[in-house]
C-alpha cells in the first residue's frame, strides 16, 4: 500500500540480524572524525528552485565524502544520521564525565 511504501521510505533498515563486523565506537575519534567535516550556513542557487528556497546549514557532500565516504555530491541520509547519533552519544558521555569531575 501507499503507506507502507511511505513508511519503508521514511524508515532505515538496522536489524542487527542482518549486520557483520559489528564494533564499538571510540567517542574521541567520533568527535575528532566529525571536526574535519566543517558546516556552513548556505543558501541553494535560485535557478534550482522554489523547494530549494531559503537559508540553510549543514556540511558540504564533499568535505562529508573525503572523511565518511560518498559521491561528493550527496550525503546519504542513512549515513548522515548515524554520524550525527554517534556524536550525541559520543558528547553526552563526555558531558557526564566533565559533570562528575
């Protein structure tokens, strides 16, 4: 059905039954990885269109690729989140360590 399509379309497939090579992170090394990808506030040039309207912020698909992987005109959303979960894990138990110090 038409909500199901939208459903899988909006969902990321992460069933650990189907994973290999599962590791731990290391929280400096997500940290340091996502300070070699720079964000920018950016605005989409007109000719694009409408839906690509107003001020944005974020990285940029290339400096993503070179530390991430990618084609460098894209970032995979899937990807792009798992970095972004990675980070707030990595810096809310660094926050708790500074906390308790």
């Amino acid at each position: 059905t038409l909500v199901s399509l939208a459903s899988a379309a909006a969902s990321i497939f992460s069933d650990p039954a189907v994973k290999t090579n599962i590791k731990p992170l290391d929280d400096d090394e997500v940290l340091a990885r996502s300070e070699r990808v720079p964000a920018y506030e950016y605005e989409y040039r007109k000719e694009l269109g409408p839906k690509f309207g107003g001020l944005k912020m974020g990285p940029m698909a290339d400096d993503f690729a070179r530390e991430y992987g990618g084609d460098r005109h894209t970032i995979p959303m899937p990807k792009l989140m798992g970095v972004l979960w990675a980070k707030q894990n990595a810096l809310a138990r660094k926050l708790k360590k500074l906390e308790a110090a």
